[in-house]
C-alpha cells in the first residue's frame, strides 16, 4: 500500500488516497477514476511527496536517540541491579556508614551505597576514604 496526498485542481482541496501501488494510481487516474471527495471534480493528481520525506528522516534521528537512551537507561539499570545485590542500602547515612566502616574497620563483606553531597565526598576523599559516584535512575522513573 501506498499513500499519496491528492489534490483537487479545482477546488483545492488536499485529500490523502491509499493505492495498491504506484501503478495503480496511474491506472486509476487514466481512467478517471480519481475524484474529488468534495467537488466531485476528475481534475485530481498526486502532490510532491518531499514534505513527507523531511518527516520520515526526522522521525528515525528521534528513533536513534531513543534507542541511544534505552541502551545507556540498561546499562545503568543492570549497574544498579548489581550494586543493590551486592551493598547494604545506606540512605542519607552514607557518609556516616562510610567513616564508621573506615575508623571501626568493620568487616568489609558487604560495601555500601546511598546518598552524599558533594561535600560529604570532598571530606570523604580528604579522610582518605574512597567513594564511587555513580549515576542513578530513580525505580519510578521509568
Ligand atoms: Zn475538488
């Protein structure tokens, strides 16, 4: 199938049509067959099509970009996964649970993840207490 904007040439009016093909509408016009939904008129013939393809090409950049953003959106998840399986959830104790684990050299079999400003990790690195930023998706935000 394919779809053609029509326009009558004697009232105007713009109509899109669905043909089987391109030859059918070659058909179809050399008969006469073609008519104007609205005058009745046999004046009708296709328009351009360039419009249409200016949309098409934008359409598949957007695409692009969406999918771009679902494979790092993944990648993150699959992250968070991981670190939610692997660290105790902290909270807004993070700095807190990050320097008592550093000062109390408690057993070090499950690391920590939560939230920290970034003053917190500025003094963090100063204690010498190492700390990973990563980015984060919010499970709501889907
Ligand atoms: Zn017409």
């Amino acid at each position: 199938m394919i779809k053609y904007k029509l326009i009558c040439n004697n009232c105007e009016l713009n109509f899109d049509s669905w043909f089987a093909s391109s030859n059918e509408y070659d058909k179809l016009k050399r008969k006469n067959f073609l008519i104007c939904n609205n005058c009745d008129s046999q004046n009708v013939e296709k328009t351009l099509m360039a419009p249409k393809l200016i949309s098409v090409k934008n359409k598949s950049n957007k695409n692009q970009d969406l999918a771009k953003y679902h494979k790092i959106k993944n990648i993150i998840k699959n992250y968070q996964t991981f670190i939610k399986k692997n660290f105790k959830y902290v909270g807004e104790n993070f700095a807190y649970e990050a320097r008592s684990i550093h000062y109390n050299d408690k057993p070090k079999s499950k690391g920590i993840y939560g939230n920290a400003t970034k003053e917190d990790l500025k003094e963090l690195k100063e204690e010498g207490i190492e700390t990973q930023v990563v980015p984060w998706i919010k499970d709501s935000d889907n």
